[in-house]
C-alpha cells in the first residue's frame, strides 16, 4: 500500500539533533535533518543530485553539506552554492528535496507530501513531554516490520500480559475491560484493569508494597501511526488512593513499507529529579519494546509473508476493533490522496 504523504511524521528528537545531523530514510526516501544555522532546521534529500552519493557521508557544517564524492557543496535550502569543477556550473538540476520540518515537544516532524500543504496542517501537539512538571524517558527502535503491524500492538494491548511481564502480571488479560471509539479520524482504545494486583511497573514507580491497583491504558490514536497511551494506577490499598500517571508518546514512521522507525516517551510528574528510577524504567520499557514487542511483531511480517492483512482473513476479535478502525481510517486517507 502507498503511504499517507500529506502527514506530519516523526523524524527524531530534538537532542538527537542537537549532537549532530539525523540521516535517516523516511517513507523509501533518503533524508538528512540539519540545524540551518540561522536557529532552524532543514530536512534535506540524503542523496546528491549529481550522482546519488549519500550527503550525510559527507562534510556537514552548520548551514552546508559537501558531497562526499565530488565535492559539490549545498546550502540549507538544498541549493548548490559551490562547484569545485570547471567553470563550477551549477544547473537547476543541482537542487536538493528541501522538505518542511517542525521541532515542537522534543521532536523533529518532517512533512513528506506536498510543501505547500504544510501550514494546513500542524504536528500532533503532545504538550505534556514539555511540561515543566514532567520528566521524560525517550527511546528509539527500529522495527523489521509494517509500521500498521506496529500500530495494531499500540492499539490492542491484551498481548501485554503475554509478552510483557514487566508491565502487566499473569492473569491480567483476562480481566481487561476493552472499549474502542472513534470521533472523526481518531481511534481509541481503552483498556481498564480494575483491582489487579501491582505490577513491576508501578512498584518502581510508586515504591515498595504496595498491593492492589486499578491499571488503565487507554490509547489514542491519529493517521498516520502517532499515538499517545494515557497509563497510570490508582493505587487500592487502604489510606493510599494515590493515582500515577504515565503519558506516552508511541511515534511510528515508515522508513520503508517493511520496517518502521519507532520513537517512544514516556513522562512521569511524581519524583522526577531521580536518575536511578529513570535507568531502572528506561531499561524495563526499552526491554520490553525492543526485545519482547520487536521479535513478535517482525515474527508476524514474516509469516504474511507480504501479504495484505484482510485479504488473509484474520480471525478478528472485539479487542481488535481499535486497530481495525485504524487501518480502514488511514487507507480511506491514502485513497483520498491517490485521486
Ligand atoms: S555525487 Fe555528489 S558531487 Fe558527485
Ligand atoms: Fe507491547
């Protein structure tokens, strides 16, 4: 299936940027995100016009880039202000895709459709990861598969207590109250867990003994693949009634239509000048995304064997109703973009 171009896709973080330029291919293209040197960014084609050598291989100062090969060196609006050869001509040809690119909420959004389209549209706006009452844990993963495979585990969170024993204990699944909605173009989903006993997760969290919780996740979805999970536990015991909250970015962009770039946070209000907390919880979740979520989901690419999802007949279930709205959602998108 043909992406959705007109969309804001997530391309990086913002201190990724900060340490240097992002190379990375987004949608089959070759791009490469630099600071412009005037206070912005630029997101350019990582491949020069000349003869398609990778540019991020190449010399990047701040505001240029030269041309690992031949030396041919752009500005940040991807026009080729020098030609070391000859006369140093400089046909039209010599111009680099320059694509719109956003930073707002520690991430870097490229738009890979048509520019002028841009401005119609803003990035998906997930304030609570600039909060100043937040800290926030970010990671990145690369999936060998479908970024809608992808999608479809963000949006049916039953598995978690198959695979995931880090996040939800034995028995939870069966308890889970599943509810999906859609408004518009967004798809919910909507896990309630109510009195389930604590989990590693939230013992990290909220510290040591505590018994019983109420556990929600509840995920919210919008076209293309950009998803925000609400988690949190109230905590059940007697005289405690605290309520947790862990708000979650789970950002999926298509390098290609077999492998997804993954970029995922997750934000906290409750004792957040804490570094030990931060390593033990980074590594659960990071753990249980690269290498729990990651195997599985690569594991079913391969079994359909590029195959289309319905056209294989799935064998659908009521708590596959929020992904299954999804998908009919984004491919009504990408249809209306092919017209
Ligand atoms: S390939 Fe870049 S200058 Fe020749
Ligand atoms: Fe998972």
């Amino acid at each position: 299936m043909p992406f959705l171009c007109n969309a804001w896709y997530a391309a990086g973080f913002a201190e990724e940027l900060a340490a240097g330029p992002i190379a990375r291919t987004i949608l089959d293209q070759p791009v490469v995100i630099i600071d412009d040197g005037n206070g912005g960014t630029s997101a350019l084609s990582d491949m020069c016009p000349h003869r398609f050598a990778p540019l991020s291989m190449g010399r990047i100062a701040v505001g240029t880039l030269t041309c690992p090969y031949h030396g041919m060196v752009f500005d940040s609006a991807g026009s080729c202000i020098h030609n070391p050869h000859g006369k140093g001509a400089r046909p039209a040809a010599l111009q680099l895709r320059n694509y719109p690119v956003r930073q707002q909420d520690g991430i870097v959004w490229i738009w890979m459709g048509n520019p002028s389209k841009a401005d119609q549209i803003a990035p998906p706006s997930y304030d609570f990861l600039s909060a100043p009452e937040n800290t926030v844990l970010r990671g990145y993963l690369k999936v060998d598969a479908n970024y809608e495979l992808v999608t479809d585990n963000l949006l049916d969170l039953s598995h978690a207590e198959f695979l995931h024993p880090f996040i939800m204990p034995e028995g939870t699944a069966t308890a889970i109250r599943y509810r999906a909605e859609q408004v518009d173009n967004r798809v919910s989903a909507y896990h309630i867990m109510p009195d389930q006993p604590n989990t590693p997760l939230f013992e990290l969290v909220l510290g040591p003994g505590v018994q019983r919780i109420d556990g929600f996740a509840n995920s919210h979805w919008q076209a293309p693949a950009n998803l925000m999970l609400e988690t949190g536990a109230k905590v059940l015991d007697e005289g405690d009634g605290r309520l947790v909250l862990l708000p979650q970015t789970h950002l999926l962009t298509p390098e290609t239509g077999t492998s997804t770039h993954y970029f995922w946070c997750v934000a906290r209000d409750r004792n957040i000048v804490a570094p030990q907390l931060d390593a033990m919880l980074h590594a659960g979740l990071a753990n249980a995304f690269e290498h729990e979520d990651e195997p599985m989901i690569k594991a079913v690419q391969q079994r359909m064997a590029g195959r289309d999802f319905f056209e294989m007949g799935p064998a659908l279930l009521p708590m596959d109703e929020g992904s299954v709205r999804a998908r009919r959602v984004l491919a009504k998108a990408i249809a209306q973009e092919q017209v």
